[in-house]
C-alpha cells in the first residue's frame, strides 16, 4: 500500500490572484525531499468547472478538478486565495462571489483545516466561518472586513493567524510563503519547515506575530499637524516622548492629542511610538551586531527588559528570537536576560 499524502484543496475563480494560487504550492512541493520518509502533499486545484480560470495577473490555469468531485475526498487543508476589483473611483472591492463562497461552506465541513491567503479572509467570512474568530487580511481590505463582518474580530497587524478550530487566515499575497511554511511546521516539524524555507532562499521564516507593514508608510493622514507629529516622533526616536511633550510640540491639550491620534491613526500617541520603536530595533537586529542594551538606548527603550516587554507585545517574540529569525550571518552578541 502507498503514502498518503495530505490533500489540499486550492480554490480557483476568475480574476483570482496568481501568487496566492501558485507561491503555496511551491512549498509544499518542497517537503517531500526534506522528510525521511519522503512524504508530503498533494496538492489540487478545485474549481466550479474544469474550464481554465483567468487570474488577476492575466495568466490562465487550468483546475484539476471541480468543487463537486473533490468534495467526495476527505480533504486535509482547503487553502481560499482570495482577489480584489478596483472600481473607477479606485476604491477596492474584495471579490466574493456567491458560488464560491457556498462551496467554500460545504467544503469546509469536510475539512481538517481551513485557510485564506491575504484577502480570501472575506471569502471565509462570508462563508461564516471566521464570526467570533480572531482574523488578519491584507492591510489594505481589513477595515472593510470589520465593516462587513462584525462578528469577526479583525486584527490587521500580523502576517497571519491561527485560531481554534484550526482556521487560519494569512496578510497580503507574499505571506502566502510564511503561512504555508507555518502548516509545514505543524505538520512535519519545525526542522522541516526550515530546511524548506532555505531551498526557496527565505533562509527563516517569519514569526506570524510580525507586522506586515510599517509604521512610516501606515495610511497617509489627511492633516498636516499629524504628519508633522509623525515625523517629530521618527526623528526623535532615542528621546524621552510623552503624551505632554507631544501636546506642547503641536500646541494643544493632551487630551486633544489623544484624539488626533485616535481619529486620524486609529491608535493611541503611546501604542504609535512603542510601534515605531520596535520597528526600529528590528532594522537594528537585522542589520548590525549593535548590543541589546545599544539597539534599547537608540531606539528609546532605556532598558533591555523594556525593549524584550515591548518586543513580546509586538511579535510575540523576543528580541534574540527575532534576530536568530531574520539575520543572514551569525552576530556576536544575542544573549538577553527574561
């Protein structure tokens, strides 16, 4: 008797995006050379008809198989890529049509593990299978997602997520590679799912606590007093920042800087410069064999232990971590205390 591998279920409709299809696949395909056993996926491609599909990015792909034969198989993971239209106005609708959305439904019954690539999320939530889950989408859409589905509870910041019930739901379209690295690690080990991440040259692969974006290029505001703040905090990072400092620069109240940065960032002036901060360190661990006491001072932690806190809250993660993640070459110092 042969393997048996786990099945995954890619889901295929017209205008879907390209790399959300076709990065998952090339990972997975990857296991097998990296397992003693030489096991792994396999991977298909369901659609409503086996008629080719025409992507987003022009190219067409041909299914495998159609939603109604695979739904007889028991399926492992059914991976939801998702795709969006851009109206005359330019504004971005999320694509989810109706008949994809019912047979992601029913498909998800017979599946172990349930999953969306960047902005497949709505097509999950359509499908009720994110209401009172904890969900991330591309940056770009997830305001739209609370909006549409207020039973989900959207959280725009990370890479991706996993919550119970085993659904997990990945950031824009190049995280598609370190969420399947994710289900990798779960599935075969975290020392698989490593050497698969350096034969596609990612070397490590990212924590799902971190940030898919960054904080100097979040949404333009459109007053001119918060970007000038915004600049003042990133020039003066090493600083001690406060509330009142913050409130005296701009020339108003503390409580009326508290409600500029609500309204105009969605956050608070202190959650904005512990973000900034981190941010920061992390180019820091990235980038230089700076101590954890230096990468503190420049960045305006003050201590370690506030920077590790800081660094916890951020990416679920620890600064050492972080660098031991994302630094190419070996540096001389990553011990920390806590």
């Amino acid at each position: 008797m042969g393997t048996v591998n786990r099945l995954i279920v890619i889901v295929l409709f017209e205008g879907v995006d390209l790399l959300d299809v076709t990065g998952p696949p090339e990972v997975f395909s990857l296991v097998p050379r990296e397992t003693a056993e030489r096991v792994g996926y396999e991977v298909v491609l369901a659609a409503e008809t086996t008629a080719p599909v025409t992507t987003a990015a022009g190219v067409r792909i041909l299914p495998d198989t159609t939603f109604h034969d695979v739904a007889e198989r028991a399926i492992d993971t059914l991976l939801v890529p998702g795709s969006v239209e851009v109206d005359s106005e330019r504004r971005i609708h999320p694509i989810t049509d109706p008949g994809t959305v019912a047979w992601v439904k029913a498909l998800a019954t017979r599946t172990r593990r349930v999953t969306s690539v960047c902005v497949g999320a709505h097509i999950l939530a359509a499908a009720g299978l994110l209401d009172g889950k904890r969900a991330t989408t591309h940056w770009s859409t997830a305001q739209r997602l609370a909006a549409d589905h207020p039973a989900v509870r959207v959280d725009p910041d990370p890479i991706f997520i996993r919550e119970e019930g085993e659904v997990w739901t990945g950031a824009g379209i190049s995280a598609c590679l370190d969420l399947s690295l994710a289900l990798v690690a779960e599935d075969f080990g975290e020392q698989v799912a490593l050497r698969v991440a350096r034969q596609l040259v990612m070397y490590l692969k990212r924590p799902g606590g971190q940030s898919q974006f960054s904080v100097p290029l979040e949404r333009v505001s459109p007053t001119r007093r918060i970007e000038d703040l915004r600049h003042h905090i990133l020039n003066n990072i090493g600083r001690r920042l406060t509330v009142p400092d913050l409130a005296a620069y701009a020339h108003v109240s503390d409580r009326q800087l508290t409600r500029i940065f609500k309204t105009e960032l969605g956050t608070t002036p202190h959650a904005y410069i512990e973000s900034a901060r981190v941010e920061l360190a992390g180019n820091l661990l990235e980038t230089t064999d700076d101590t954890l006491d230096r990468v503190a001072s420049v960045c305006g932690f003050g201590t370690v232990d506030t920077l590790i806190r800081a660094f916890r809250r951020r990416h679920a993660t620890t600064p050492s971590e972080y660098r031991a993640r994302f630094r190419a070459v070996p540096v001389r110092e990553t011990s920390e205390a806590g």
